[in-house]
C-alpha cells in the first residue's frame, strides 16, 4: 500500500499537509525504512554547534524537535495499535509544548536520540509488518478526528519529513 492509497476520510484536514509530504513511489513499510535512514544520514550531517541553536526566544532546538519526533512517533504507533486491535475508544489529542518542555531533549546528546529514534522506528516497522489488510483499514477517533491505522504510518515520516523541512528553512 502506498501514500496513493489514501483518502481524505482517513486522516484529519490539518494533517493533509504531513500527508503530502510522503513519497508516494514506495510502499509504506518500505518508506518507514527509507525516511528514518534519511532522517539519521541528515541529522548526521548537521554541524554540531546548531543542535543547540534556536532560531528564535522560545523556539525548539534541533534536539527539542527530535525528541518531539519520538514523543509524536510513540502516540501515533499507539494509537495505530488500539483502532488496529479494533479498540473504539475515542483518544484524546496531546498538548506537544507540554510534551517538549517536560521532555529534556536538550539534556540528551544527538547520538542518544538518533539511536532512540531508530530503535523506536524499527520497532513500528514490525508493528506495520504485523497488522493485515483489515488492520490497516480500521479507523478509530483521535483528537476528534476518524483517522486509519494505515494513515498513521504514513504520518510518521510525513511529519518527520515536515520537520526535515523546518531544520532546513530555519536551521541551517
């Protein structure tokens, strides 16, 4: 399945612009593979005196976003978990400036949260692997939106890719 195969119904109007940020020329195991060798390979790459930078009072540094990335990464793999084991409950959204101001990324070095991310990625991989093509089609409510387990794949690298994006255009 590819990022074509996806609907509008499937995912919030908010997260369409994360959702048009995903190459639609892989599948989306095989795209969760690529984006997170990607995302390594370019943090890498990073001179070391700007993960610490903020390019504004109050902004996030390079750091804060990466932990962001895995704060966000672990909510979306859980919510794609419980609408894929067909649990209905609707789940509420998360506040991501709490998350990032209780979260100590900048207390961390690069290596620890590339290798934390990695890890984390390659277990939501196997998480994916597992779920058959009902699970992925399941929907459940979340932040008051109905979105798809498989959209949820897709929105780990759309919005790993958003903040790609970011790193470029405010970072760098």
């Amino acid at each position: 399945m590819k990022i074509t195969d996806i609907t509008p119904d499937e995912y919030a109007p908010y997260q369409e612009a994360y959702i048009k940020l995903v190459d639609p020329s892989y599948p989306l195991i095989e795209e969760l593979e690529i984006s997170v060798h990607n995302l390594v390979h370019f943090v890498r790459e990073i001179p070391m005196d700007k993960y610490d930078y903020r390019y504004a009072e109050g902004k996030w540094t390079i750091k804060d976003i990466l932990q962001h990335l895995i704060d966000s990464e672990r909510i979306f793999a859980y919510r794609a978990l419980r609408f894929s084991r067909n649990d209905t409950t609707a789940l509420p959204g998360f506040d991501e400036n709490s998350y990032a101001a209780n979260a100590h990324g900048d207390d961390r070095s690069i290596n620890e949260l590339l290798t934390e991310m990695s890890a984390l990625r390659h277990a939501n991989i196997m998480m994916f692997k597992s779920f058959d093509k009902e699970d992925m089609l399941r929907k459940g409510t979340a932040s008051g939106y109905t979105v798809s387990v498989r959209a949820f794949g897709f929105l780990l690298i759309g919005h790993q890719n958003h903040h790609i994006n970011v790193f470029r255009e405010r970072y760098l």
